[in-house]
C-alpha cells in the first residue's frame, strides 16, 4: 500500500477515484465528505445517485464509469483435503469490471495471499496476471496450502492489486463441514509366515516361469530358478495375484518387490488374455 501510495500520490483515507487521471479536485473532496457510504456501495448507484453525491449533476455519468472501470473481483473456492496435513484449493477468479486498455493496461497484476484464521500466518502467495484478451472470462488457479494442527474454523484468500488502492477482495473458507482423510495405519508388520511355494500360482505355465531354467530369453519374465517365495512375496501375494485391489509395496532394495509386481501383471494376463 505505501509503495502504492507513494505511486499515485494518493493517501489512503482519500477517494479511490483520485488515482484516475482528469478527476476534478472538487469531486473527490466531496466523495470524500461521504465517509458514511462504504466504496463497495458506490457500484449500486446510478449515474443521478452519483452526480447528486457530489453536487455536480453532470459528473454522474462520468463518476458512474470510473466506479464501474475500478479493478474488482469476485472469488469462489472448492477445496478438497488431499491428507490431513494438505488442502487442494481451486480458487475462481472472475474480473467485475470494465476493462480498458486506456486505463488498465494490457495486463494487470493481482497478489493472491491465503492467511490463517488469526492474520498470523500467510499460508500461500502467488500472482495472477489479468490480461485484456480474458478480461471477460473465469479465470482459475489451483495450488495447494497446509492444514493446521489443530485445524482452524476457517482460511481467508485475499486477492489484492499490485497497483490500486483499496482493489481488494477477501473470501472466507469455512471449515465447519470440511471432512478430512482417516489417519494412515502404520506400516503392516511382516508376518512370520510358511514360505509360500510356486504351486500357489496354480498354472504349470506360470511356475515354470519361476522355476524352469529352461525359460527363453527373450521371455517377459526372465526364469527366477527358486522354488519358494520369500516373506514379503508370501505375504503380498494374495493382494496382488488373486484380487484386482490397489497395493502399494514398500521394502528394501533386494527384497524382491520386482516379483511382486509380476504377480500383478500376471493376475492381469491371466484374467485379461
């Protein structure tokens, strides 16, 4: 704001309308004298409303279209928890004004900040750059912020100009209703099991394929030459060769996860010929 001011010469406290070029002084000085009526009210006004406001019936339809070409947007947010420590938000961004090239620009630049419920913490900022080619269109920006411990009732996003006063836009997310991911189970122990042998897989083809030196080189499965599986291959085993579940199989190099995930591919050649 000050880097703002400093800019347009306009103190803050003063009308929005002054950091436009051709505003009589007179006009502004009366606006300002209006303190009781909010900014954000001034699009509800028809130019005879404005030109009243001021005193000068002839500069309502000319303050009637400075208000209207203000920077101004208008947000909505989906959010989606992603894990309990991480929320997707998918903000929407829609200009709410006049765009002009004369008085805009051909880009201009919005700061997108996401604090925490006490103002304490920005838990995200990026730009967003509003073109003059899509100045009549929706606009989204996804991005990711972390969830607090303990979770907060709500985020604010704030969306603010880099180059005009009081052009701000604050959305509330509520988390009243927000349902989080259950927590992750630790890690499955590994079973002291009876090492499965290769008849398991129940086709003479397939245990050859394991067990048959014979093999073919240029076979997809190259010949394992063992005659049981291991531990963590026992005890994967069922997941992956006899149903159609999603498995992730985490281990040390060298324990054997390639076969495991043979075991997939061949559940899936076998089912799926």
């Amino acid at each position: 704001d000050f880097a703002n001011m400093i800019a347009s010469r306009v103190w803050k406290s003063q009308s929005p309308l002054r950091q436009f070029p051709g505003v009589p002084d007179i006009v502004s000085r009366k606006l300002e004298r209006k303190s009781d009526i909010e900014w954000g009210r001034y699009t509800d006004l028809t130019p005879q409303d404005l030109g009243e406001l001021v005193g000068v019936p002839k500069m309502g339809r000319t303050i009637h279209r400075l208000v209207h070409q203000f920077p101004k947007l208008e947000l909505s947010a989906h959010v989606q928890p992603l894990t309990r420590s991480l929320l997707r938000v998918e903000l929407t961004l829609t200009p709410d004004f006049e765009y002009s090239v004369e008085v805009h620009g051909y880009v201009q630049l919005f700061h997108i900040f996401v604090e925490d419920v006490n103002d304490d913490q920005i838990l995200h900022a990026e730009l967003f750059a509003l073109r003059s080619s899509a100045a009549n269109d929706e606009h989204c920006v996804n991005f990711t912020v972390p969830i607090l411990d303990p979770l907060s009732p709500q985020y604010f996003v704030r969306v603010v100009s880099d180059r005009w006063l009081h052009s701000e836009t604050v959305l509330p997310i509520n988390f009243q209703s927000l349902i989080l991911p259950a927590k992750f189970p630790p890690s499955t122990e590994l079973l002291d099991l009876q090492p499965l042998p290769l008849s398991a897989l129940g086709n003479p083809s397939l245990i050859r394929l394991y067990k048959d030196e014979s093999t073919p080189a240029n076979s997809m499965i190259q010949n394992k030459g063992f005659r049981e599986f291991n531990p963590i291959q026992t005890q994967t085993f069922h997941e992956l060769f006899k149903t159609d579940s999603s498995v992730l199989v985490c281990a040390p190099t060298g324990s054997g996860k390639t076969v495991c995930g043979e075991f997939a591919i061949l559940r899936m050649l076998s089912t799926q010929p």
